[in-house]
C-alpha cells in the first residue's frame, strides 16, 4: 500500500541542479552562455574567475558565487540573445545529464514544479519541453531601460523567494513530494512545504510498479552551438588552448585541399589527424553517352558531398539548398544551387545527371542528433539509378554545422578539431522495383531510402523538415541571406558586441 500511494502523487516540487540534473554545480551551463551568446572573450574571463567562485563555494558563499556567475555570463546581453541559447544549445547539455531515476519520480506525478537557483530564462524552455513541467521557478534577470541585462538578479535571499513562489503556487494544499540534493536544509528551503521528501539519489526501485511512467523525457532532435563537450573547468582550459592551434591546423588543412587532388586528399589528411572510413563498394563512373548516378546521402555536415568525392576520387558536383558565399569558394567541387521551385530545380538536376554523377541531401539541412530528418521526394522523380550513401562523422571539440551563427565558419570550425573522422558506408543501388519505374510513388521511393540509411546508421526516421528545425533553433525558415564582405565582417564582430556594454 506504502508503494501504491507513493506512485499515486499527484505533485512534486524538483530541483533542477543535483537532482533532475546528476551535476549540481552550473558552472558549465554558464560557460555555455558565455560563448555561444557572446563568444571566446567572455568565455575566457569566466573561466579565469573559477578559482575564486570555487573559493566561495568552498566558504559557504554560495549565493555570492552564483551572482558572480550570472553576472559575468549576462551582462550587456540582451535577454533574447540568452533565450536564444536557451532554446537551441543547453538542451542537448542537459538532456545528457539527466538523472533517469529522479525523473521517473518526477514523470509519474500529475502536477510538477522545476525549482532552479539559476536564471528562470536558463532552464524554462527545456523543463516545460522536455521534461513536460507545468511551472519553473528561478532568479529572474533585470534588464535595463535600453534592454539589455544588468547582471544582476531581483533576489536577494534565492532560497525563500524559491519558499514564496512555490507557497503561491500550493496555495490549495502541500506539495506531495519535494526532490533535492542530499545536504538540502529542510527547514529554510522549499522542502519544508512538502509532506514527503526524498533526496537523489534515488533508489532505481522506487516506481517500479508504476506502469504508467514516462520511461524517458522527450528527445532532444534539434541542437545549435560549436561546442561538442559541456564546457567543464578542464574541458574549457583544454579547448582555450587548443584553439590558436586549431586554428593554424585547419588553414594548412584547407589549404592542402584546395591544391591537392582529390584521390590523395584522404591519404594526406591522415598525417594531419584526419581519418575517413570507408564500407560498402562504391559504383564505377559513368560510362560515355550514358546518365550518371545519384548519390542520396544523410546529411551531417558542409563536408558530406566533399568527403564523398575524396573517397570516390573525383569531383562529384552537389547540389545545395542554402549555403554561404564564402562555403562555395572553399569548396573543391562545383555546387548547382537551387531556387526551391520545383521545376526549376528538377530541370537542373536532370541536366547535371545528363552529365554525369550528381551528389544530393534530400534533407535539405544538417541534423547532428542521431535522426533523419523527412526527405524530399523530387529526387526519385528524375531517375532510377539511385545509390544510397550512409554518412556520418565524430568531431571532438566543434561542431561544423550552425543555424544561429554564420555558416561561412562550418568548415573552419570542422577542420580546427585535433581528430576528426568520417564514416561513409554506400549501400547497393536500389533495384528497379523500388524505384518509380516499377509504379512506386516518389514519395514512397524517399521514404523507403530514408528508412534502410537510419537502419544503416542505428538513427531514427522522423517527419521533421528543415523549415521545423529552424524554426526550433533560430526562429526563421532557414534561408540564407546573402551579405557584403562588409556585412559579413559585422557579423562576426557582432559576436563580441554584448560584452563591450
């Protein structure tokens, strides 16, 4: 009977750090903030300042801690620009640090309540999205009269304004359950309003007769930001003084791409820490007089179509939906860019396939997590020899792929990692009676393709569209808009801006 009432509750009241979340200490999720609101400056300071915070922390002082870091990581942001990261980059951080056996407590409740002492701003999106609470409650920033933040919080004692919120919030009756990290001062905390407290770790058997349990929070499918690792003191110090050296790396590696021919190129990018990993038996070139292949590849970075052509030995022309200026003139293979009109866009496919091999993402955008996004069905309209290809790759320190920032630094930001390493795997050529000549619809033709690459890889098939994942992660359909020289050097420079204020 104790277990049945136990799983019966129907409120809860969470801390998010050390409780929802493994990790207590935020530092991370600041650094985050940091660098991808503002950039490396503001990211080395805070870095820099860990001493001392680790000091306050050691002598009691955590609120003072707190503020220090709320205010190196926000000041002279404006408050969209942090909801930004919010949305698109913390997510993703926090997802990998959830702690399973908290949630499924927290999951099995009717109402649930997310208490955090960080910025309410911070953790808002991801708890009502992804951990599906009802309310949030933390530090509120104060943004100036021009509109961007102080720095500074409203709370001046964040444990009984936490203790107000969640009174107002329980006005009818007492939250039934109150989740914390061990050590929690019952009294002076949120925890005094609930009848029953636990304190993570949790025991894995505590719901286990629950059948009605959430058994994972909602995936994270889209994610934005450089960085590949959560941004630890360590991880953090590691990457600051990689960086002049990454730099330097990918110039000669861009370099070295840009003069050498295609068929050496992955030989020589293995002296240099590159590596690209090869299955599956690749097609001969077309013979004369007759159409080429189409390579239909998953779409994980800039790099797909190039890596593809240095496997196969020769420049392979791809076709692209949105990419910069400054990717095009990089780029060691022709790209025919598309209108999105379809007809247009069908005549040049069909004219570049007369020619002969023709690489296209029928994605239409890059999806780092291990989903597919929906495919696009026009390219099984315009022919049958149609050879599936399997990409991927594993980075150890940036990300190539933005939708926030300027998208002329993805393979900059590719060739600056110590190891990168891709994995192409060609499937066999699909036979006639997939494709539309045996009266398959195109639409089944790209269904069918997407399925057998997400088995390929071990990912998932969802119906998402490129439309929906910037939407997600940058609130526009995604478009490129195509700046000066003189823009494009503001945009960049834009990056450190909020710091300056």
């Amino acid at each position: 009977m104790e277990q049945e009432a136990r799983t019966s509750s129907d409120s809860v009241v969470s801390e998010f750090e050390g409780t929802l979340l493994k990790n207590q200490d935020p530092f991370s999720y600041f650094m985050l903030v940091a660098f991808e609101a503002s950039g490396l400056i503001r990211f080395a300071v805070l870095l820099f300042l860990w001493p001392v915070i680790t000091l306050l922390d050691v002598f009691s002082y955590e609120n003072a801690a707190l503020k220090l870091m709320i205010f190196v990581s926000t000041v002279g942001l404006r408050e969209p620009e942090i909801e930004s990261v919010a949305r698109a980059v913390l997510p993703k951080f926090y997802m990998d640090d959830v702690n399973m056996d908290t949630w499924k407590v927290f999951s099995s409740c009717k109402k649930k309540v997310v208490v955090t002492r960080m910025p309410r701003v911070m953790v808002e999106m991801f708890a009502k999205e992804h951990l599906v609470a009802d309310e949030v409650i933390g530090t509120e920033l104060i943004v100036n009269r021009f509109g961007f933040v102080t720095g500074l919080i409203r709370e001046t004692d964040i444990d009984q304004t936490v203790l107000s919120c969640v009174a107002d919030l329980f006005v009818d009756g007492r939250p039934h359950i109150g989740l914390a990290r061990p050590g929690k001062t019952i009294s002076t905390t949120f925890l005094s309003l609930c009848e029953e407290h636990i304190h993570a770790p949790i025991a894995e058997n505590y719901n286990n007769n629950n059948q009605q349990l959430e058994l994972r929070p909602l995936p994270v499918i889209f994610h934005d930001g450089r960085l590949v690792k959560r941004p630890t003191p360590a991880t953090a110090l590691l990457i600051l003084i990689w960086i002049p050296f990454g730099i330097i790396l990918a110039a000669i590696r861009i370099l070295l791409g840009s003069i050498l021919p295609l068929w050496a190129t992955p030989y020589v990018s293995k002296i240099f820490g590159g590596q690209i990993n090869v299955k599956g038996k690749p097609p001969q070139p077309p013979s004369p007089g007759h159409s080429g292949v189409l390579f239909v590849c998953t779409h994980r970075t800039l790099m797909d179509p190039v890596v593809l052509s240095y496997v196969l030995g020769r420049s392979i022309p791809a076709v692209t939906y949105s990419i910069s200026r400054l990717s095009e003139i990089l780029s060691p293979i022709p790209t025919v860019r598309l209108t999105r009109i379809r007809d247009v866009d069908a005549a040049k496919i069909k004219q570049q396939l007369s020619k002969g091999d023709l690489v296209v993402c029928p994605e239409g955008t890059t999806c780092r997590e291990p989903f597919l996004l929906r495919f696009s069905a026009l390219f099984a309209e315009l022919t049958d020899r149609i050879v599936p290809v399997a990409m991927n790759y594993r980075v150890g320190f940036f990300h190539a792929t933005t939708a926030r920032g300027w998208k002329g630094l993805d393979p900059v930001f590719f060739f600056m990692n110590p190891r990168p390493v891709y994995e192409v795997t060609f499937l066999n050529q699909l036979p006639v009676e997939a494709t539309c000549s045996s009266g398959k619809s195109p639409h089944d033709v790209a269904n069918y393709v997407q399925r057998i690459l997400a088995a390929t890889l071990g990912f998932e098939c969802t119906n998402f569209t490129r439309k929906d994942k910037y939407r997600v992660l940058a609130g526009n359909d995604g478009t490129v808009s195509y700046l000066s020289f003189l823009d494009q050097l503001k945009k960049v420079v834009s990056n450190f801006e909020p710091f300056l204020h």
